[in-house]
C-alpha cells in the first residue's frame, strides 16, 4: 500500500468552524444531565459532546412536532420544496464543513464524504421538484363511466419515526427525511450515537432555509433504549441498519399496526462476464468494494469472474487494490480512509483471519495499519474462499472481498443467489442487451451494468431496496415517499346507485349489471 498520511500518533487537526458544535448539540431533545461525547475514528480524540436524550424526551419530540406539523401539512408542495431547494444549494456551497463533519465522525475518505454530500443534495432537489406528481390530488377511473367520479388524496402519515446508522451519517441521517418532510410530516430521528453531528447540521441548515423549528426533532442515546418510545410515538418507522435490529422494529411496528421500511444488509455480487471490459471492470471494483472502506450497504463483497479472464482479472485487481493510497487526513489526498469503530475492524479482523486459517489466499491488504490511524485495514482481496469460511456468506461491511471463477453465466446467476441477502449487484459486460436479461434474474433489488452502486443508486427516480432478508419497503422514487403517505379515495356517486333501482329484481339488475361489466371490458377509452 501506498502511504499518503502522517503518522497515527498526530491528531487529526479540528478546522475552526467546528467551533459551531456546541450550538448544534442544543438541537438535541434532552431533558437530562447526560451527555454523549463523540470521538473521532481518525484519532480517538473528541469531536463534541451532545446530550443524552431519555425516552421522555421521545415522547416530549414527538409532541412538539405533531403541533408544528398540522401547519407544515397545510402549505403547499412549492412552498414545503422552495426550503429544500434553498438547502440543496447552501449544502453544495457550505459543503467543505460537512466533508470535515462526516470524515472526522465515519473516518472515510474526503471523496466517499463527498458521495454523502452529492447524494443528500440530489434527493432534496429530486423530492422538492417531483413531490407534487406523486402526491397531489389526482382523479381516477370511477366505477360506472359518467356516474362515478374519483380522485385519489395522499394525506401525511403524521410523526415519522427515523433510526440510522453511522456510516453514512449525512445521507442515512438525510435523505429518509427529506421525502417525509415534503409528504408533509414531522420526524422525530435517532442518528447513531457515533455520528450525530451530521444530522445536526444539515438540520441548522434547513433551519436556516425556512424548515419550522420542532418540525424535525432529534433524539441521542442508544437504540435499546429509545426504540420503543419511538416506535410508541411514531405513525411510521423507518429503519436502515442490520438485519437483525431490522427484524426487531419490524415486530414492534407490526405490534402497534403501523408501517415500517426497512433499508438492512447485503453481500453484494458482482459478475465480470467474459467479454467484459478487464479495466473498467477492475477500476470499478476497486470503487465498489472499498468506498467507505467497504462500510457501505451495497458495498461488493462477492466477484464472480468468467474462468478465461479469472486469472488476469484477479492479478490486476489485487494490484490495483495494492496500488491504493490509505490516509486519515481532512483533504483529498489518498482513496481509502479507515474504518468505524473498535467494533468494525474486529469483525474485519476476524473475518480475514478465519479465512486464512480455513485456506483462503490473500491477494493483496490482510494487514490492519496502525501507523496510519487506530482503526485503519488494508483493502483486502481474497481468493479460494469456501463455503466453511465466515465471509464466505456473512456480511464483512468492511474493506474485504472474495473473487471467484465460474464457469458459465447461468452459474454466476445461480452463486449470486445463493444468498439471504439480495440488495445490490453489478454486471460488468460490453453486451448490455444481454446484462440487462441477466439482471432481472438477480434477486437484488438494484443491479447496476458496467458501474457497481454509484449510477444506480443516484438515480434517484427508480425505487432501491432489499430482496429478501436486505429489507423491506424501498427508498427513492415513487415508494420512497408514497410510503409516507396514507392514500385515501375519495368518490361521487350521480344520478343511479350501483345498486336494483327501485322495483328491478336482484337478479335482473345482476344481469344487465354483468353486461355491462362485458362491454367496459371491449371499450379502450374506460376500461
Ligand atoms: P444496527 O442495526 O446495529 O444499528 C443501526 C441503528 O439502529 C443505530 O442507530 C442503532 O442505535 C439503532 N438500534 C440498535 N438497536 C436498536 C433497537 N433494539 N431498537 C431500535 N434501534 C436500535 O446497525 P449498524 O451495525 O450500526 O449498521 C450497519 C448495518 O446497517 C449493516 O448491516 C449495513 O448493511 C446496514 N445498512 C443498510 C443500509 C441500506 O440502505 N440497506 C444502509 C446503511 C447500512
């Protein structure tokens, strides 16, 4: 590996604007002594302190934001987008201090904090300029052509109730909110303790652009212990974390009969076909597997490469992945920046070795750097992974990733199946047509040709979500913000009921009713 960064020992220098942090923190809803002090994974050095909300104080969010809300519902859709507008501009103007913010609370890399700040902008400019045409009133085909009259209402769910996770904390703190926002809802949102900040900036910052003060409230403290006052308080959940945690809110939503969506983990494949093209397809590897250190939902974590191109694909991705530059600084200058927490690099730790052990090679990485930062990993490529091995099928959620080689297109598909998991998937193929085929047997919900995650999840007016145990419910398009909305039709009947006019037996009014049942079925124009 290339080295690109001082010495571990150096704390990461705090740019003068964080100097702001405090301010932010009194967004939190707390009415307790406790605080959270939040450190940086770069050095293990504090960033800031926020306080530790209780469950109370839950309940005391979700109050205030139910009383701002029944205001926010009224304005109309321009009004609710012109404040997002503003804040996709003054996010992609301000978006130097956010890029320090996420790279000092995940640890990643400036240009995987960027992928946060791009993202976050996109979907607030997507919502605020297409919330109307999923949303507004429209009318619909009424039961009898002239007599019946329909129109289709969506009405916001009420309080949304957001938990995210740490490693995307701007986008995962973010986007969620924005869609049920502009349905014209409160959130009330739990970020994870590790990165809270974030999501208490963009929150200034919509502030800043008109959103109502208590529209959104934010709550800190472990999941344990304010999942259930969120749930309880809550009109609609959405989650993105495990699936395991997943599961649990999927109960307690299940349990109060109110609706959930939930955005958890992958094992995510990716198929080199063999008239691939070799470079772009390992310069996209490289990208899909190790963004964000590979702490990254859709991130790869399977190739499957045709047998004729295995061996060339495998020497020049394992070169290319040896040729990364690691780094922990708040600039630009290398590609790969460490991992999360304790937590992360143990289970990367483990997974390697328990892999070693078993008779996997590795191909390039296998090493933690100390001597970069406290929780820095290699990009790590392996080969001769087995079905014994941990990662073999269990998600790494770090910079770790298996290639194989199959021999025909039909295995490749049949491989990446053979999973729980079935979010995300690239193909890598000069025959698009035939791609495009091999995509829709993919059980993943995204499946991105010649680029791994990055065109299709920006492409913000298609739905993505998981397949199977990676969740349920979707983000993005027209889901992504019907979900939090209850439709309601509304209907005139004139003139006749659909029922016997009066004097007309049962059975003559079944009929001629099933007569014209027949008839509407022939004319194009009604049926
Ligand atoms: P996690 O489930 O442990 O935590 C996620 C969030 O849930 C945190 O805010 C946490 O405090 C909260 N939480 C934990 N226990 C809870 C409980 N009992 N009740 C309510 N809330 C609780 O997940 P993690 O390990 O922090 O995140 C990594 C996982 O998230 C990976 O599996 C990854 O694939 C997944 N993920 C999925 C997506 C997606 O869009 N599909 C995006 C990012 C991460």
């Amino acid at each position: 590996m290339t080295v690109a960064a001082p010495p571990a020992r150096h704390a990461v220098a705090r740019p003068r604007h964080l100097e702001a942090l405090p301010r932010l923190a009194r967004h939190v809803v707390a009415s307790g002594e406790g605080r959270i002090e939040v450190r940086s994974p770069l050095d293990l050095e504090s960033i800031g302190e926020v306080p530790r909300s209780a469950p109370k104080d839950v309940a005391r969010a979700a109050e205030r934001a139910r009383v701002v809300q029944e205001d926010w519902a009224l304005r109309t859709f321009d009004e609710r987008g012109a404040i997002f507008l503003r804040f996709h501009d003054r996010l992609l103007e301000r978006q130097d201090e956010i890029l320090d913010l996420v790279q000092l609370e995940s640890g990643k890399a400036r240009l995987h904090a960027y992928e946060e700040v791009a993202d976050t902008a996109i979907v607030a400019r997507f919502y605020a300029l297409h919330a109307a045409r999923f949303l507004a009133p429209a009318a619909r085909k009424g039961a009898v052509p002239g007599l019946t009259q329909t129109w289709e209402y969506r009405h916001p769910k009420g309080v949304v109730g957001i938990i995210a996770p740490w490693n995307y904390p701007l986008s995962m703190g973010v986007t969620d909110a924005i869609p049920a926002l502009l349905a014209g809802n409160a959130v009330v949102e739990k970020p994870d303790s590790q990165t809270p900040f974030s999501t208490l900036w963009a929150l200034d910052l919509l502030h800043e652009c008109g959103l109502p003060e208590g529209l959104w409230g934010v709550v800190c403290g472990a999941g344990s212990q304010l999942g259930p006052a969120l749930f309880d308080a809550s009109d609609f959940v959405q989650f993105t974390g495990s699936t395991a945690t997943g599961r649990h809110v999927a109960k307690a939503a299940g349990e109060r009969l109110i609706g959930c969506s939930l955005e958890l983990g992958g094992k995510n494949p990716m198929l080199v076909l063999v008239d691939a093209d070799l470079d772009a397809a390992v310069a996209g590897a490289v990208r899909g597997c190790f963004a964000s250190a590979g702490q990254l939902c859709v991130s790869t974590e399977r190739i499957y490469v045709h047998e004729s191109i295995y061996p060339r694909f495998l020497a020049d991705f394992a070169a290319a992945t040896r040729a990364l530059r690691l780094g922990t600084r708040l600039d630009w200058s290398y590609d790969v920046g460490s991992l999360a927490s304790a937590e992360q690099l143990a289970r990367v730790e483990a997974h390697v070795a328990d892999a070693a052990a078993k008779g996997a090679r590795i191909e390039a990485g296998g090493r933690r750097r100390r001597d970069l930062g406290p929780y820095v990993y290699e990009p790590t490529v392996l080969s001769g992974v087995t079905p014994e091995m941990e990662l073999h099928s269990e998600e790494t959620f770090g910079p770790v990733v298996a290639v194989y080689p199959v021999a025909s297109n039909q295995e490749a598909i049949v491989r990446s199946n053979d999973s729980p998991y079935g979010l995300n998937a690239s193909i890598w193929s000069r025959d698009t047509e035939l791609a495009r085929r091999m995509a829709t047997r993919l059980q993943a919900g995204t499946v991105t040709i010649n680029e791994t995650y990055v065109a299709g999840w920006a492409s913000t007016e298609a739905p993505m979500g998981g397949f199977k145990d990676s969740g349920l419910g979707r983000r993005h398009g027209a889901e992504g913000i019907l979900k939090y909305t209850e439709g309601q039709n509304v209907t005139v009947q004139r003139g006749l009921p659909i029922a016997p006019p009066k004097g007309v037996p049962a059975e003559a009014f079944a009929r001629w009713f099933t007569g014209a049942l027949k008839a509407v079925k022939r004319v194009p124009g009604i049926r």
